[in-house]
C-alpha cells in the first residue's frame, strides 16, 4: 500500500512539473493563467507595436534646390568671370561664400593639385568638389 500512494504522489508531481515547463513562455515569463495559443496580453502588444516604431527606417534626408545667379558682378573688384564662376560651382552643387570662394580661386590657381586640395578642403569643400572647382575656376577666368 505505501508503494501504491508513493508512486501516485510521484505520479502527481511530475504532471505538476510537465504542467509548469509547458505554461513557462519561450522568453521566460511565468505566464500561467494564459492558454496556448491565445494572443499575448495587451501589454505585451501594445510593447510590440512600440518595437516595430522604433525600428522603423531613417528618415530620408532632404534635397535643397540652390537658385542660380546671375552672371553680374554683385560686389566692388568682382569681375564678370568671378560672377560666371559662382554661377557655375552653384550649378555643380559647391556651396560656399562668394567672397571665399573668389579668394580660394585666386590663392589656388596655379598650385599642384595637392596644395590645392589641402587649401579648398581646409576651408570646408568636400573632397569630391575640389576637381570641380578647380575645373570651373580655370574655364572663367582662361587660366591664372
């Protein structure tokens, strides 16, 4: 007889223990008033939702149309080539002062390409527009 009741308690304890492996959810939250199957709580939805807002992609950056100028000298000792030449680096999408950009043709007009880059790039042109730069001071002004 006491055979009998011990491997009926044994028999009890271990559905007890099958019973609390299967309600233990997959990420480890003890969950055991809900039915396999069923849909999470609203807590744990409306935390989903959150998730998916957050991983949502990077906004996309935004395009700035630069409004081309005319080729007229605006300022006192700035000829029409310089005015062609700010026509033609803002149509290439340079943006810089005009006064600066004016100087930065002067000073490097006639440099090897290296001191020229180190100059405009200092100054804050990309890298990729020092060529450009370069090209349209050359086709305004003929040369240095």
């Amino acid at each position: 007889m006491i055979v009998v009741v011990a491997a009926l308690a044994a028999a009890i304890l271990a559905c007890a223990g099958a019973v609390a492996f299967i309600t233990l959810g997959p990420d480890g939250d003890r969950d055991a008033g809900r039915v396999s199957g069923t849909s999470a709580p609203p807590s744990q939805q409306q935390d989903r939702s959150q998730e998916r807002e957050r991983t949502s992609p990077e906004p996309r950056p935004t395009v700035t149309v630069t409004e081309p100028r005319t080729a007229v000298p605006g300022q006192p000792g700035e000829s029409a080539a310089d005015a062609n030449f700010l026509e033609l680096i803002a149509a290439d999408g340079i943006v810089a002062p005009d006064d600066w950009a004016i100087e930065a043709g002067r000073a490097t007009c006639g440099q090897d390409y290296a001191s020229a880059r180190e100059y405009l790039t200092d100054g804050g042109l990309y890298d990729h527009h020092v060529q450009t730069f370069l090209d349209d001071w050359m086709i305004t002004h003929g040369g240095c």
